[in-house]
C-alpha cells in the first residue's frame, strides 16, 4: 500500500507531526506550499485567514498539487484554523483528484480539536473514503501518536 502524507504548515508543528507519521509508516512526504505566504506577524496572518475562510478562497499553491494517483492511503493534515483546515489544504482537495482514496485526516491545535474540519473533509471529499483522523496538540507524544496509526492503519 502506497501512503502519502500531505500537509500544510505555518509555523513548522503541523510539518513535525507529518514528518513524524511518515516515519513511523514509511510514506512519503509532500509539503503544500502557497505561491504567497502568510503574513509572519501572527495576527495579520488571522485576519488573512479569516477572510480567505469565510470567502471559501482557495490560495494558489506552488507546490503539493502533483497527481495522487498512485498513492493508496492519504493522510492530510493542517493546523486548526479558526476551526478548519488551512486555505491551501481546501486548495488541495479542489483541485487533486481524490475519487475513491482512503483519507486520514490530522490536525494540531491548541485546544480545538478538529473543530469542524471532519465535517470539511467529507463536503469536499465526496467520492473518497474518510477514515477517523487524529487531532493532537502541539506537546503530542510520538508513542502516543505511535500507538494510534498502530491502531487505525
């Protein structure tokens, strides 16, 4: 089974958490990187955020939207943002073709959870199996995120 770990991070925790999910299953690793970056004052790149989330923006990315077609299992991961995934993780879903892919979402976050972003995952993942994600915060445990692919895989 070829697995494929997709992800978007701002501030490196979320690429630490994918880094460390293709360690442990050995699948390989693709960063979605925006042709414009996020502001790196923290409370500039939340009002871009926000209004690119109410908007439904999708921002153009300069990496990452190469063919999933030969993966079997995806795992795609972001920071919570206001309760769902990062603008360029929504760029991802519209514009790869996901049909019948096994996905496994994952998210790091302060406190939130997932928010709504399983609820996110299935609208734009219509015609792909979602598969119970790990949401973990950004002190996580590798033995316990070791522990839950074990258990979930």
């Amino acid at each position: 089974m070829k697995i494929l770990i997709v992800f978007y991070s701002y501030s490196g925790i979320t690429r630490g958490l994918a880094e460390d999910i293709a360690l442990i299953t050995g699948g390989e690793l693709r960063e979605l990187k925006p042709e414009k970056p996020y502001s790196f004052s923290y409370n500039t790149a939340v009002k871009e955020v926000r209004g690119e989330i109410e908007r439904g923006h999708c921002r153009k990315l300069s990496e990452g939207l190469e063919s999933v077609d030969d993966a079997d299992l995806i795992f795609v991961g972001s920071p919570n943002w206001l309760k769902t995934f990062a603008p360029p993780v929504l760029t991802f879903l519209r514009t790869v073709t996901l049909k019948g892919k096994i996905i496994i979402p994952f998210c790091t976050h302060g406190g939130g959870g997932f928010g709504k972003m399983i609820e996110d995952f299935q609208r734009e993942c219509k015609d792909s199996i979602i598969k119970e994600g790990i949401a973990l915060e950004g002190d996580y445990s590798f033995d316990e995120l070791q522990e839950w692919l074990e258990n979930n895989i």
